[in-house]
C-alpha cells in the first residue's frame, strides 16, 4: 500500500510540467494533506499555532517560513529556502485560483457597482464596491485571497460596521481605505491602527466617533484623512484635535461638522509634517479662519463654508445637532 508521502510528493511534482493546474489536482493535493480550501482551515507552524489560511495564502506562507507541515499521520520539516522549483511555480496559480473564487463570491453580493484593478501580474490591486446590501464584516474575509490589494472603497453597504476590519490586517500593501454611507465604528479603526502601510483613509457618512480618531492617529504611516460626519456630532472639535496626534498626517480634509480655532485647530500649530488643509461645508468663524493661515503661512488652506446655497441641503441635520 502507497504511503502518503508516495501520493502527496508526486502529486506536487507535477506542479513543475505546467503553469497551469486544474482545480481538481488542486483539490486532490490539498485533501491527502489534510488541507482544505475553505477559510476555517489552516496548518502548523513552527513558530505559532494553526490559524485560518486559503490555498494561496498558505503556500506563501510555506515558501516564505521554516514550517512543521502536518500531512495526516506523516510530520515533515521543510527548510523553505531549500524549496524546490517545482513549489514555487505553483503559487502563482493558486493565486489566481484563490482571487478569481474571491471575486466571485462578492460578485454574488449583487452590488450595483463592482469596479476591480489588476496590476501587470494580473493580481487585484483595488476593489470599489458600492450599494451592496448583503455586505456583511464576515464577507471581508474574501479580502485575504488579494495579497497585493493597494486600494479598497466600500460605498452604501449598510450592514457593514468595521467588525470586518479584522480581516484586512494582513493584507501589508493596503494603502487607501475608503467607507461611505456604513456603519464603520471606532472598532474598526482599532483593527487598523497598527497597519504598517496604510496612507490614506476616508471617512465618509459612517459610524466612527470623536473617540475612534485617537485609532488613525496611531497609524504609523497616515498620511491623507478625511471625515465627513454629515453635521451629526459623532466628529467634530475633539476628533479632529486628536487627528493632530498623527506626526505623519500631511493633508487634513474636514467636511460638514462644526469646528473652532481653539477647540481643534489650534493643536495643528507647529505640526511636523502638515501640508494641507480643506475644510469643506463646515461652520466656523472667519477670526477662526484666520488664526488658522496665520499658524501654517507655507501650507495649502483652503476654507469652503456654508453659504446661502449650500446650507439648505444640510440645515434639517443642523437644527437636529447643533441648534444650540
């Protein structure tokens, strides 16, 4: 009778006669060594405990480690700097494999917009999904099949409350994070705020409270914010004073809140790196204004207030939340 390793080691040798590999032999490879596609699960490494990986992620993982690999009965020790070709040549399509089922499955969400990005490798560097419904945290888990994601934008998906920012840690390229129109609470900021990469973040219309801002000042590499709390008072003075805390923070974007020189903006006095500031559709005073340009003479201010035309739009949310 054949022992596993007889089946599973040929089985991979074969990954080195073709770049293409049916998904079938796939299946095959990863059954007889007890693992499966599926995100609940994983295998051993030397340095830490079984965790939820996919194919793809899994094999990067193995490529990239010295790893304890557990094939059923059969424990194998792999130096992965020794790895032989015929390994490595199967990464990129498992990958491909990996995203193109990622795709699909939120595809299947029925978004009224589903917009995606691909790099010269042919691998997903942005996704924009907008009026999504059924988009769930536990969705965001498809996000681990996109090693090389640099842009996300989820728009209008209201059942959507930044739980789901757990999934997005390991993805080390993100770059831009945008949410408009959810439920994004300060959790989700706390999920982030130790991301190596991320440099930009938008906020729009979501759940994220003065509190969460203390969250993205502690991204160690923010460079671009911008919070729009719809003249509710979820952000507004002490938010953005906080946002101040951020030693990387260049550009500054406030739209539709009320703000003042001394409850915020004075913070922003002698910042080391701050190059832009927009405050859109806010309420403020013109002295305050002034204050303000006269803190940062070589930084770009711009100042759009509320005017006779613009104010009707919002005026139903300011008498609810600031007509005292």
């Amino acid at each position: 009778m054949r022992s596993e390793r007889d089946i599973v080691l040929p089985a991979l040798a074969r990954l080195s006669d073709t770049r293409r590999r049916d998904e079938a032999e796939t299946a095959l490879i990863f059954k007889r060594c007890r693992l499966r596609s599926s995100f609940d699960s994983g295998f051993t490494v030397a340095s830490g405990p079984t965790r939820p990986f996919n194919q793809g992620l899994l094999i990067r993982r193995l490529i990239s480690n010295f790893c304890q690999v557990e094939f059923g009965r059969l424990s194998m020790t792999l130096n992965l700097f020794l790895v032989p070709a015929f390994l490595l040549a199967g990464v990129s399509s498992l990958q491909a494999a990996d995203e193109a089922s990622a795709l699909q499955a939120l595809k299947d969400l029925n978004p009224k917009k589903f917009e995606v990005e691909n790099n010269d490798a042919g691998q997903v560097t942005s996704i924009r999904i907008d009026g999504c419904r059924d988009l769930t945290d536990e969705h965001l888990r498809h996000f681990a099949a996109f090693p090389e994601l640099r842009e996300l934008k989820i728009s209008h998906a209201t059942k959507f409350d930044g739980s789901g920012a757990r999934y997005l840690t390991d993805l080390q390229h993100l770059e831009s994070l945008q949410v408009g129109g959810t439920r994004f609470s300060n959790e989700g900021l706390q999920f982030l705020s130790s991301h190596p990469n991320l440099q930009a973040l938008q906020l729009r219309h979501a759940g994220v409270t003065d509190d969460g801002m203390t969250y993205a000042a502690q991204m160690p590499n923010l460079k671009e914010i911008l919070v729009s709390p719809k003249f509710t008072k979820k952000i507004a003075d002490a938010g953005v004073r906080k946002l101040a805390q951020s030693k990387t923070l260049e550009d500054l974007t406030v739209e539709q809140t009320f703000l003042t020189y001394e409850g915020s903006l004075s913070a922003y006095k002698n910042h080391p790196s701050l190059k832009t500031v927009y405050l859109r559709d806010v309420l403020i005073g013109e002295s305050d204004i002034e204050k303000l340009k006269a803190d940062h003479p070589n930084a770009n201010i711009r100042v759009k207030v509320l005017d006779d035309k613009t104010r009707p739009r919002y005026q139903k949310a300011i008498d609810k939340h600031w007509k005292n």
